[in-house]
C-alpha cells in the first residue's frame, strides 16, 4: 500500500464493487463502538483507546463510537444481554463498558436511600 496524493482536479472514482477505502475510527480512553459482519451476522466490540479499521465486510452499527457509562456510588444501570434475555444490575461507583458486542445498556438511575 502507498499514499497517493491527489492533484487539483483530480477525483477519486469508486472501483466496480465500490470505493476500496475504508475510514479508520479512532478511540478514546472511555469509547467503544461495535461492528458488524455482513457475512456472518456476527457483532464485535472494540474498546479505547485504539485505531480501527474496519474489515471489508464489517459495517459499523452507530454513527459515532460510544462513551462508556460513568456511574458514581449512588447510580446504577441495568444492562441486558440480547441473545438470552438476561438481565442484570451494575451499581457504581465505576466506569462501566458492556462486556459483549450483544449487551444494551439502560440510562444511569439514582439509588434511593432507606
């Protein structure tokens, strides 16, 4: 692979199955973001801080990567796992990234004291 500089007037045209560039995502510390394989079906989740390239097939499933859920010790989420339907409850104070590409995070909600 070589860099090519275009000259004024120049413009890129997509070859027969598409452009062949892909854009590289770059992640912060606290950023995630998933990606999906058109072929397989298959998610997989990438944490920060790191450079992604996205493989041929894979599409990116948000427009933006995500930030993880900065919780302190009187909040907590409940996260759910989309292929077995379970659920479960993570209370802060933490910095909390969904363990798999498969699990939905809720928003941050306040404990109430007794």
């Amino acid at each position: 692979p070589t860099l090519y500089f275009l000259r004024p007037h120049e413009v890129l045209v997509a070859g027969k199955h598409g452009s062949d560039l892909r854009t590289k995502i770059v992640l912060e510390k606290q950023e995630y973001i998933r990606l999906r394989d058109a072929k397989s079906g298959n998610l997989r989740q990438v944490h920060g801080p790191a450079t992604v390239v996205p493989f041929p097939h894979e599409t990116v499933t948000s427009r933006e990567p995500q930030r993880a859920v900065k919780l302190s010790d009187l909040e907590y989420v409940i996260v759910t796992d989309t292929l077995s339907g379970a659920e479960r409850l993570v209370s802060g104070p933490a910095l909390f990234f969904p363990q798999s590409a498969y699990e939905r995070v809720g928003e941050a909600l306040q404990k109430r004291p007794l």
